[in-house]
C-alpha cells in the first residue's frame, strides 16, 4: 500500500516537472509581428509630438479682447469727418446692464420729487372744537366738532404729509450705469461727437436786421424755429428720426434759444444738467468732445482705486481720447 502511494507521486511529481517546461518553451517562442499588421482602413498615422514648446508662439495664439475702439469726431452742423480717436472699451463700450440703467433711472426719479404734498388733520384744521349740538333732544344723528373727518371741511384721515421719496444708489453702480447707457449709444451708431464749440450758425443777412432792430421778437423767434428744423432734417436728426439731444461744456445762446422754440425735434443741456434718463431718451446724442470726456472724467469712479496700499502697483486709468487719424 505504502509503495502505491510513492509511486503515484512520483509519477505526479514527473507530469508536473514536464509541464513547467513546456511552459517555459512555450514563452520562449516569440510569435512573428507580420502576422498581426493592421488593415489600412484602421491604421492611423501617429501625431507629431513636440518635446518643446515656444512661449512666444503660445503667447502670439491667445485671444486678447480690444481695449480701444475708434471714435469719429465731426464738425457742426456741415458733420463733416475732423479726425479719429481711440477711447477706451471701459468708456464707450461696455456690455448692456438693463437692471443698472434701471436702478439709475429710479434713483433720479426718486431724488427729483419734492415730496411737498400736505393735508390738515382734524386738529389742525381752523375753528372752535366745542361740539356742534347737543348728543340728544334734536332728534338727528349725533356729531362731534367741527374738524370731524365726517364733516365736509374737516380733517383728513392718513392724509399725505411732506415726505422725502429719495433712495439712495452706491456710487459706483451709478457711474457704471453712466458709461453703459454711452455705450449702448454708442454701439448703435446714436453717439455723435463734435469739435469743441457747437454752435448753431445764422445767416448773415439774419443777424444784421437784428442788429437793425428791424425785426420783431415774434420774427425771431419763427426764423430760428424754421432755421433749427432746416439744420436737424437735413441731418436726419430730427422729429423723423426720434429727435435729438444736444450736450454742451457751456450754454451756447443761440443752439439752446432755436431748439427752445422746436421742443418736437430735439433740446440743449448743458453737461451739468444731465442724467442718466437724459442719454436714453431720444433717438439720438450730439455730444461736444470736451462734454463727452467731462462726463467720463466724474464718472468712473469703479475704474480709479482710492486705496493706497504699500509697494503695490497702482491700477492706471483707462486712457481716451487719443488721435489716431487726423
């Protein structure tokens, strides 16, 4: 029994000592490449690897947005072309914010009334406060005093009384709403920018029977009225086209006098009279350059940092306003 059983593992022993040696032939054999080789519909080319890289090329392929946009000057009111500039993209070119331009135009809502309305309480109103007849024996209804909000002319109940209806607007929401509502002009082609010293012209022959006093108050007033709309239609600026609102440095006489008589094709401000609601009304903006750069100068308070801290660099200003063609 015992001789079966050392016998069968030896035979055991021998079986396995032959099988790790076929192993061992087996991964000694290599299997040839050609039989494997891929179809041309599969193969695919290897891309080209490259080991370095140029920083100077990488930096040429960025996408950098522009930080200018061109600018016409014109001059009034034959609107001919003077010269190009460049202003900044944080000036005239800013994307359209609605919710600021309306938080803009409620704040100056808010601010401009005056909240004066008032009404009299029953004891403010005039009069004796004894009461009007005794409370019984008469027979009717029993009252009080005179100033009763029951009886007419008397007081009056949750009346209004003079109010502040202001709001209050950070100051850097308001001067970004400034320069939106110019680009959004500006955009579309509504922003006209003249030379310094927009004036409306008169003809000669005008201007010496004025000076003769040969013409009466209501003659002028006429001329400049018919003159004004002459000058804005042949523009295409005028009741057609959405009228029109011209932006001075300084008042100028006779362009604030002639739209004064023409309120249906446009108006003159002076820049320190106008608001946010002012750059959106009409159909188009006449901005004198020294007026455009004044406004942009006083608002753009979310563009200059106030804050000086110790060896750091400090932001620079968006630059506008330079010539480029002239």
């Amino acid at each position: 029994m015992a001789s079966k059983s050392i016998r069968s593992l030896s035979e055991a022993l021998r079986r396995l000592s032959l099988s790790s040696q076929t192993c061992r032939e087996a991964a000694s054999h290599r299997i040839p490449t050609s039989i494997f080789t891929r179809s041309m519909a599969t193969e695919a080319p290897l891309p080209n690897i490259t080991t370095s890289v140029d920083a100077s090329s990488v930096a040429d392929s960025f996408w950098r947005p522009a930080t200018t946009v061109p600018l016409t000057i014109f001059n009034f009111p034959s609107f001919e072309p003077q010269r190009l500039e460049s202003w900044s993209t944080k000036h005239l070119h800013l994307p359209l914010r609605r919710d600021i331009l309306h938080l803009a135009v409620i704040y100056e809502g808010d601010n401009t009334r005056q909240g004066t309305a008032s009404t009299k309480t029953r004891w403010e109103v005039a009069g004796s406060h004894r009461k009007m007849r005794p409370q019984k024996g008469t027979g009717r209804a029993r009252v009080g005093t005179r100033q009763s909000p029951v009886q007419r002319g008397g007081g009056k109940v949750f009346g209004p009384r003079p109010r502040d209806f202001g709001t209050r607007i950070t100051r850097k929401v308001y001067d970004l709403a400034w320069r939106t509502a110019l680009s959004y002009r500006y955009r579309r082609g509504e922003l006209l920018v003249c030379a310094d010293g927009v004036e409306l012209p008169f003809p000669q022959e005008f201007a010496a029977l004025v000076a003769s006093g040969e013409l009466s108050d209501e003659l002028q007033k006429s001329f400049k009225a018919k003159w004004a709309r002459q000058v804005l239609d042949a523009n295409n600026w005028g009741r057609r086209a959405g009228r029109s609102t011209f932006i001075t440095a300084t008042p100028r006489e006779n362009l604030f006098e002639a739209l004064a008589e023409v309120p249906n094709y446009g108006r003159a401000l002076d820049v320190a009279d106008v608001d946010v609601k002012d750059l959106l009304e009409t159909g188009r903006l006449v901005v004198e350059r020294e007026a455009l750069m004044e406004m942009i100068e006083s608002h753009q308070s979310d563009l200059v940092s106030r804050v000086f801290v110790a060896n750091a660099a400090v932001p620079k200003t968006p630059r506008s306003g330079e010539v480029l063609v002239e």
